[in-house]
C-alpha cells in the first residue's frame, strides 16, 4: 500500500486505542485490524440500527487494508460507512472516516475540502488536522501542512499521529535527525498491543537511518519490525534496500518478490524489476519491466496511481522520452509535491526542456529535501543549462548523500518511494 494509509493507522490506533498488551504477534493469532473487524460486527449484531458501530466497521476494514495492502477492504469499509448515513445521515465520526477513504484513495484535493468542511464544523478536532496536513502534504502545500501539524500537537501534545506527520515534514525540510527523534517519541507512545502501528513506526524509522547511512541499524529495525509482524510488505521493502546498499542484489530480490506476492502494486513491481536489473537477471527484468508498464498505464488516469515510477521508467528505461513527460503532465495537473516535481523535472529533461527542468527541480529542492537522486537531476539539468559551477555544487552534494548511505548509485537506482514509506 502506499504512503497516506501507512499514516492513517496512526489516527486508527489513536481514534480506537486497544488495552491489552503483548510485545510479540504470531501469525495464527488475529492481527489488531481483524481484532478491530470482529469488535465492530460483534456491535452491529447486537444492534443493526448503530451507526456508530457501522463506523468502527469501516475503519477496522480501512485498517485491514492497510495491514493486508490489499484495497478491497477499502470497498467493504465504504459499505460500512454508507449503512451508518442510513441510519444517522451525515454524523460527524462518519464524514470524518469517509475524509480518510479519500485519502486513502489518493484523492487529496477532494479530502483537502472535506476536511476543511470538517474543520469548520468542529475547529477543536486534533484528527480533522491530521487530515489537513495530510492532504496537503500530499498536493505540496507544504506551509499549509507546517501550520495544521502544529496546530494537532498544540491540540493534543505528544499525540502519535501528530508526531509522525511532524517527522516526515522535518524529513522533508531536510532534517533526518530532527525526524528520527520525532518518529522514537511516536513508537515509545504506542502501545505494544498496536503491533502493526509498532512495525510501521521501526521501518519508517530504519527509512531515516538508510537516508543517514546507517545501514547497519537499518537492517536491525528492519528485522525488528518484521519479527513484531511477519511479512509486513513496508518492512520488507525497506529490508530490500540495505540488501541493495550491501550490494547483495539476489538477496533483495527476493525480499521484493516476497513483499510483491503480497502487496501486487505497480510500484512494487516497478523496484522489483530494478533490483533485477542490479541482479544481472536482464530477461527477468525485462519480463518485470513489461508488466510494470502494463499494470501502471490501467492505473494511470486514476488518483491511486504509479505515475512516478511510470516516468522514470519512460525516461530510464524504455527511452520514451515524450510518453514520460505525458504522464508527468497528467500527475503534474494534480498535484505539486517535491516528488512529482521531481518526476515532471526529469521528463522536461529528457524532452530537452531544460530551462522549465531546471525551475521544477529546484521549487522541490527549495523544500529542504536533499535526496541524492533529486540532486543528481538537479546537477545534469544545470549542466544541460550551462551552469557548471551549480552542477558541480549538486553533484558533490549527490556524491556526499550517495556515499554517507554507503551504497552509491545503487540506492539512486531505487531511489524514493514515498508512498511506501508513508500511506495508500
């Protein structure tokens, strides 16, 4: 699943927060979301005219989603939410998870609405902010997202949803560290019942170490996450890329087709393949290649996409330089974060467009983030604009941020998913 269901558990886990406690979850044991599904229908037998427990229905199925990336829980979730609105039409609990389903869904600029309306309605909500800074983050609207996380914290201070959200705006604005010690707040407050919440605060955390370079204590958060929840398809992805940062590409491979088999999205075949590549196992690569493209041009027109991975698969790999700047287009319509403008920079590049690259490269550079792969386009569009002394100050920063991950050109192969490490 990708980046904006991976914060929602947050405001799952605080919304309906669990007493018991348990440090480890076995696989024949049920997971915190069909523990959360169970409660719900238990509630609805006892009384099929609650609309609240039809509430608790949808999140618990938005959650297992999440849990199991597999978004026809979401379907089931908005069933739920349609019985509650049957029942009491338009309550505030309901419009407020529906809020979440179109996050959920990727359609940020409609949530970014309904959660104003919400806003309006109930100013004091702390999650109506969480929606807020979440959608904005999402269409790029970075100070906007500042302003509604700090609002959340100031509401409920210390609250787990509130510090994720801070920590990947610190990530973003450049400061790893400052997000490292936000995201350990966020795990020391979350019950050990929440396994799932756990797991996902230890990727996102070994996701900060592998930007620091530390990928000896990323692989170990890694393994921990994957020990508290076997299989999870997040942790196994950030796993992949220690592996490709030690150079052992088989080995990330099959860390990677074990997380696809699991969680069959576009982006996830898309890194599959690469890695592939790495492995030297060209035919199987192609073949990946090939079904990426298929699979992510049926997703294409829709709001859950793999658009990103679509350009750089143009421009990278199949050389269709104007079939990416197509589909850069198309997202760029939508949305303006650092990601897609890095993505529309780099289709504009191959297009020869250098002087609007250059402009689109650095409005997401003016953010704060300092990934390498973002500033290895930024130093050959410069170059391609004549600017060598800007050039060469992008690519020593590139080479810096490569090395300090100890895995050079290999991670910048891989580069960011953003929605893996974060929510679909």
């Amino acid at each position: 699943m990708k980046r904006i269901a991976a914060l929602l558990l947050l405001i799952m886990s605080w919304m309906t927060a669990w007493s018991q406690s348990s440090n480890s979850l076995s696989q024949a044991q049920p997971s915190p979301a069909e523990r959360s599904v169970a409660q719900a229908r238990k509630l609805i037998d006892k009384n099929p005219n609650d609309f609240e427990a039809y509430n608790a229905l949808a999140l618990a199925m938005s959650r297992r989603a999440r849990e199991t990336s597999d978004p026809r829980f979401y379907a089931q979730g908005e069933e739920a939410l349609q019985k509650s609105f049957s029942i009491a039409l338009d309550n505030f609990d309901g419009k407020r998870i529906q809020t979440w389903l179109l996050l959920g869904k990727h359609e940020f600029a409609a949530a970014l609405e309904a959660a104003q309306k919400l806003n309006k309605a109930m100013p004091d909500d702390a999650m109506t902010y969480a929606f807020l800074t979440d959608a904005n983050i999402e269409l790029g609207n970075y100070d906007d997202a500042q302003k509604t996380a700090q609002w959340m914290l100031d509401l409920k201070p210390g609250n787990t949803p509130g510090l994720t959200r801070a920590a990947y705006l610190r990530e973003l604005f450049g400061d790893i560290g400052g997000a490292m010690d936000l995201m350990k707040m966020a795990y020391g407050s979350t019950p050990p019942s929440e396994v799932e919440d756990r797991a996902w605060i230890l990727t996102q955390m070994a996701h900060l170490d592998l930007l620091a370079g530390k990928l000896g204590d990323a692989e170990k958060l890694a393994q921990q996450a994957l020990t508290l929840f076997p299989g999870y398809h997040y942790a196994l992805g950030n796993l992949a890329k220690v592996r490709i940062g030690q150079k052992r590409y088989t080995e990330a491979v099959e860390l990677l087709q074990q997380r696809y088999q699991g969680a069959s999205h576009a982006e996830n075949l898309f890194e599959l393949a690469q890695a592939l590549q790495l492995a030297g196992q060209t035919t199987d690569a192609k073949r990946a290649f090939a079904e990426f493209e298929e699979k992510s041009l049926q997703e294409t027109n829709r709001a859950d996409n793999s658009n990103h991975e679509l350009v750089f698969y143009y421009a990278d790999y199949a050389h269709l330089p104007a079939k990416a700047l197509e589909v850069a287009q198309r997202e760029f319509a939508h949305r303006r974060d650092v990601f897609t403008l890095d993505a529309y920079a780099w289709a504009l590049y191959a297009n020869g467009q250098f002087a609007e690259a250059r402009k689109q490269i650095e409005t997401a550079l003016a953010v704060g983030i300092r990934d390498a792969k973002f500033l290895h386009h930024a130093a050959e569009i410069a170059m391609k604009c004549g600017d060598r002394a800007a050039a060469q100050r992008y690519r020593e920063e590139a080479q810096l941020r490569a090395s300090s991950e100890q895995a050079g050109a290999s991670l910048a192969v891989l580069g960011q998913n953003p929605d893996s490490r974060l929510t679909h």
